[in-house]
C-alpha cells in the first residue's frame, strides 16, 4: 500500500489528502513500530558472528598465503574448524582492519 501511496504522490504532488488525527497518530505509531523492528534487525545481523574462507579473508586484508601462515603461528589470526572447515571469526578479522593488534 504504502508504495501505491509513493506513487500516487510522485504523480500527484499537489493533491490534498484529509486524514483523521487519530489514524495519522496511527500510522505514524506504526511506521516507527517497523522502523524499530528493521533497525533492530540490522544491529542483530551486524553482530552476529560469521566465518569467512582463508581465501575470502586474504582478499579482505589485502594479504599473501605466506602472511596468513606467519599471522597463524605468531597467534595473531588463527583459524577455527567450522563443519570441518578452517575458518575464521569476522571479528578477528575486524579487529585486524580497525588496526588493533
């Protein structure tokens, strides 16, 4: 519906539209209800922990297979098995490009 609205708009930009107060009140009390539901939604999916391929991470960092194999011996990127996997946690690799040691 909204995007009918949008449209409608878009198309007619002077059109005078007459709306009860009280189901104004209400649409704005649900436009902010989704709004808080999305922006909910994108904090949860920001930090939930995903883990990358070495190869993905390579590209990531902008680094050499010989780099990942000296960043794993002197602990400073280690992977972890994930579904018999060598992976690596996200927020390694965050830490990584936010130039934490």
């Amino acid at each position: 519906m909204s995007t009918d609205l949008i449209t409608i708009a878009k198309q007619c930009p002077d059109l005078v539209v007459s709306i009860k107060l009280g189901d104004l009140v209400e649409a704005n009390m649900l436009l902010i209800a989704e709004t808080k539901r999305e922006l909910e939604q994108m904090i949860t999916d920001q930090n939930a922990e995903t883990y990358p391929s070495r190869e993905k991470v390579m590209e990531m960092l902008d680094v050499s297979q010989a780099t990942m194999w000296r960043w794993q011996k002197s602990g400073y990127l280690v992977p972890i098995n994930v579904g018999g996997k060598r992976r690596y946690r996200m927020s390694d690799v965050k830490r990584i490009l936010e130039g934490e040691k």
